[in-house]
C-alpha cells in the first residue's frame, strides 16, 4: 500500500464541501480498516508492547529476537564456596500413589556458602533488574529472619576469567521465612544486579555468564533451599 496524503487542504473563509470532507475521513478509515502495511508503518526500532496481546492466524518474525519485561531461568549449576563451611542436605519423603518421592534439599546453617552460574537467556531484556527467586523452607513454627552476603560477578565475551571481571557485592539481606514449620515460600530479597541491569556499572547482555554465591551469616534455623531460579 502507497503512502496515503491528504487529497483536499482547506483554507479559512471558505466553505468546506462535503465531498471533500468525506473524502479526507474516508481516506484515514481505509487505512485504519485493513490497509496499514510497511509502506506506511515504520517497524525497524524496537517497541514496548505493554499489557495482553493475542496474534490470529499465521506470524512470521524474521531475524527477530523476543524479548520479556518479565521472565525466569532455572539455575541448576550450584556448588560451595570455600571460603565458609559446606552445606547439608536432607529431603521431603512423599508418599504418592504408594510410590515414594523425595524433595532434595540444601540445607544452609550459619556460615555455610553456595556458589551459582548461569547464562543470560535470549528472552532477557537489557536493563531490566535480575534477582534470585529463591524457594525453601524452615522447621521453625514462628516467623524469623534468615540474612544473607552475597556476591556476583560479569563474565562478558571478551573478558579474561579473573579477579578482574566486574563484581558486585551485597550484605545483611533479610529472608524472611512464613509462621509455619516446613511450610515452602519463595524470596526475591537477593538482586543480581543493580535496577538497571547493571552489575559495577556493567550492563548484563544476553549470554554473558554470571556467577554468584551466598553466605548465611545469621538465623535460627536451618534455611532449606529447594529451588533456584534467575528472575527478571
């Protein structure tokens, strides 16, 4: 579809025919009703689609990357830090169908450390915040408060893998656990990087590697992780 143009201009003292006029509506409801294409629309910047949206019938995205303001990674790679002591573990037997499952646990007493690795995935969208979405338990029948030090840093292409790469570092994060022993929650209390995105200035792009570990340094009770995860 050509690029559509205003067919009539008016002029002040003059009466405005209603041909004339007709045709200058008729020629934005045409457009609207089904004739807007490339020719007429501009699509090669990038666009914030906010709120729901439902496509019919077949798209085709070419050399496109999708990108969500919002969206999560599993982290499965966790090992221990040797700076502190080393993590227990234990498991949740349930009982299903008279088959047995068990619910693996890492258990964090005071001072015990784990370290993490991810990759940033395709879906991610620069300078938004990352955090850990933590899932765990306690044993405790009151509400307390686990805190935590952490540290991450940014490996991007090109960087020398030591103590050079940017890092960041956080301490006294409160975890809060729910009045309930046993009970599973999740926490979002740990960011990865700063409200932009950014780890020591550094903005996180899609595949770069990052890598982290934590420290309890204070609570109660053992602080029991069941699941982690990469949130944005």
């Amino acid at each position: 579809m050509a690029i559509k143009s205003d067919p009539y201009t008016f002029t002040n003292g003059t009466v405005a025919d209603a041909l004339e006029v007709n045709a200058r509506f008729d020629e934005l409801y045409n457009l609207q009703n089904g004739t807007i294409d490339a020719d007429n629309m501009d699509l090669t910047d990038d666009y914030d689609w906010i709120g729901a949206h439902v496509f019919s019938g077949a798209s085709t995205l070419s050399n496109a990357t999708i990108t969500t303001a919002h969206g999560r990674k599993r982290i499965e790679t966790i090992g221990y830090g040797d700076g502190g002591t080393e993590p227990s573990s234990s498991a949740y037997t349930l009982t299903i169908g008279g088959e047995d499952y068990y619910v693996t646990t890492v258990d964090m007493s005071n001072d015990d450390q784990i370290t993490f690795k991810t990759v940033v995935p395709y879906e991610y969208k620069v300078g938004t915040q990352l955090k850990l979405r933590i899932g765990f338990t306690d044993a405790n029948a009151a509400a307390i408060t686990h805190e935590f030090d952490s540290w991450v840093g940014l490996i991007d292409e090109g960087d020398v893998i030591d103590t050079s790469i940017n890092t960041e570092t956080a301490s006294g994060t409160s975890i809060v656990s729910i009045a309930a022993a046993d009970e599973f929650d999740y926490s979002e209390a740990i960011a990865v990087t700063d409200t932009s995105g950014e780890i020591n200035s550094t903005a996180v792009a899609v595949g770069d590697v990052i890598v982290g570990k934590i420290e309890k340094t204070s609570g109660a009770q053992v602080f029991r992780i069941i699941s982690m995860e990469l949130i944005w």
